[in-house]
C-alpha cells in the first residue's frame, strides 16, 4: 500500500538547505519515491502555515520510505536539512 511523506519546513539557512537540495534527487531515486509537490508559498484555506517549504513525497510502501530514510546516503544528507531548517514529518497510508 502506497505512503505518503508529508513535510512541513521552516528554512532558517538557505545556503545551507542548497546543499542538501542539491544532493536530494540523487539519494531518492534510489528508492523507488516519487516527488508530487513541493511548495514555498502554500494558499492557507484555514488555519495558519508558518512554514518556509511544504513537500509531499509518495513511496510504494512503508518499508521504502524507511528504507530511504534511513539509508546511509540519505543520513549523511539530512544533515544539512537538520543544520538548516526546523521539520515536522508524517508518514500517512495511501489507499
């Protein structure tokens, strides 16, 4: 059953999140994810959105997300995305 990675970013360092964009695509295709949006100016219908970045990834299942996220090549990456921004990240079941 697909997942969906939500992400909601707030970017305090943008030379520093260049870096890990740069290697991003490069470490996700390894894994059979799928990027559907990426955003740095949502419309909020309601509520508030004090974030920077909002993206959505879709991976076929919840192993290959892990198996993404956890790998090494993407634990060496995430470290520019932790030195650069603030996260919240969900993983949500597809239908």
């Amino acid at each position: 059953m697909a997942v969906y990675l939500v992400a909601q970013l707030k970017i305090e360092d943008r030379d520093e999140y260049s870096v890990y964009e740069a290697g991003f695509l490069g470490v996700f295709g390894k894994f059979g994810g799928e990027v559907l949006a990426a955003d740095d100016a949502v419309s909020c219908i309601e509520g508030k959105w004090p974030y920077s970045r909002t993206v959505l990834l879709r991976f076929p299942d919840a192993d290959e997300a892990r198996r993404w996220y956890d790998s090494p090549e993407y634990q060496e990456l995430v470290q520019h995305r932790f030195r650069a921004a603030d996260a919240n990240i969900a993983m949500v079941q597809g239908f």
